[in-house]
C-alpha cells in the first residue's frame, strides 16, 4: 500500500497539476460544511488557557502558508497530521489527497535537484508514512 501510495505521489494520474492550485481547492472543501463529530464522553473542563483543537479549515490554512513559504517538513507534517482526521467528507477527503499528491510531486522535483529542504520533507513524509502502520 505505501509502494501504491508513493507510486501515486510521484506519477500522478498523468496530469500536472500546481501544488498551490491544489491546495486552495483542499482548502476551500474544507471550509465546506464540516461533518458532525461523534459524541464523546462528558470530560474535565479544559484549563482556562488552553487552546480549542483548530478545525481542518484552519490547519489546511497553515498548511497552505507554511508550503508558501517554503517550510516543506512543516507543510507535509500539517498536511499528513490533518489527512489522519477520521471525520471528513468524502469530497473533502478527496481534494485533501489530491492536494497532498500535487504537493509531494513538486517537493520529490524539489529534491531530485538536491534543494535540502524538499529532501529533508520527503523524509519526513517518509518517516510519517512508516510510523502509521
């Protein structure tokens, strides 16, 4: 599955699509109405200054900005972080992914040509990917 998955990143579906372009779409279902989140057990109160978890709109947002500006291994961290959430339409677990494949294929580019940070995220990705199983 991870060959499968890698395959995929690095061939696509024939079509070149812009990581940022992709992006905007993932953010923009995303933004979308979010599914209902499953009930969960009365807890203590949270501490008065923590902080509440950011929706999947939100992180793709930081996602979004740190790929911007060029801060690949937290781009992809955010990114397989917020692909891990159980609750997710299907469309927006689709734009998700396919914003995720155009991403990783600019920054598997990005590190053929030995730019460090592209290499460094593709390990990390690497590493993110191993350490689900």
């Amino acid at each position: 599955m991870l060959c499968a998955g890698l395959a995929l990143v690095a061939f696509g579906c024939g079509k070149k699509t812009d990581a940022k372009d992709e992006l905007e779409k993932a953010a923009n279902a995303l933004a979308q109405a979010q599914p209902v989140q499953p009930a969960e057990p009365q807890q203590a109160a949270p501490a008065p200054d923590a902080q509440p978890a950011a929706t999947p709109a939100e992180e793709m947002k930081t996602a979004m900005a740190a790929y911007k500006a060029g801060e690949f291994e937290d781009a992809v961290t955010r990114l397989q972080i917020l692909r891990a959430r159980p609750v997710m339409t299907p469309e927006q677990r689709i734009a998700l992914n396919d914003g995720m494949a155009a991403v990783m294929r600019e920054i598997y580019d990005l590190a053929a040509k030995g730019d460090p940070r592209a290499v460094q995220a593709v390990r990390q990705y690497e590493y993110m990917q191993t350490q689900r199983h």
